[in-house]
C-alpha cells in the first residue's frame, strides 16, 4: 500500500524528522523553542530565516495516514507534541 503525500505533508513530515512538534500560536505546529536563525554565509548581510511551521490541518492528515503520532498518549491530541514514526522514516526514506 502506498501512501500519496501532498508537497505540504511532505514538508510537515521532514519537519517532523527533525525533532517534536509542539504547538505554537493560532494553528500552527513547530519545535520547542524555535527561534529566528540567521544565514552565516552571506558576506553584507545577515537575513533572518523564517521559523518553520505546519497547519494543525497537516498534522492531522500525517496522523490519520500513521506517519506521526503524539507522544504523550494520555493528553488531547490537539494540545501534546508529536514525533515521527518509523513509517513515517520509512516513507521518507523510499520516496525522496
């Protein structure tokens, strides 16, 4: 069985690869403590980097397909932090 992820999903899973989503203001998902970076490499300028964030609406999809899943199984879903499955690695790992 295979599983057609959306360019939104995909980025909202490879997000999810890098460490736990927790939720963040309005419908938005991102790391614990995410802050603005700041490019090392441009020589006259640094430019801040935007904060990466997923829709509630994505995690709820990668939720239902089982690539992620919450990790503390007693709280709301809504309101707990979610990690990547190995099906979700897995899934990342064949389609690239």
């Amino acid at each position: 069985m295979t599983i057609e992820l959306t360019p939104t999903q995909i980025k909202g899973l490879k997000l999810a690869k890098e460490g736990g989503l927790y939720p963040s203001e309005g419908n938005k998902w991102t790391h614990l403590n995410a802050e603005i970076t700041y490019l090392k490499r441009d020589r006259f300028k640094e430019r801040p980097q935007p904060i990466k964030t997923v829709t509630t609406a994505t995690i709820t999809q990668l939720r239902e397909h089982g690539l992620i899943k919450t990790i503390d199984a007693d709280a709301a879903v809504e309101t707990t932090a979610h990690e990547i499955t190995m099906a979700g690695k897995m899934w990342l790992l064949q389609n690239k």
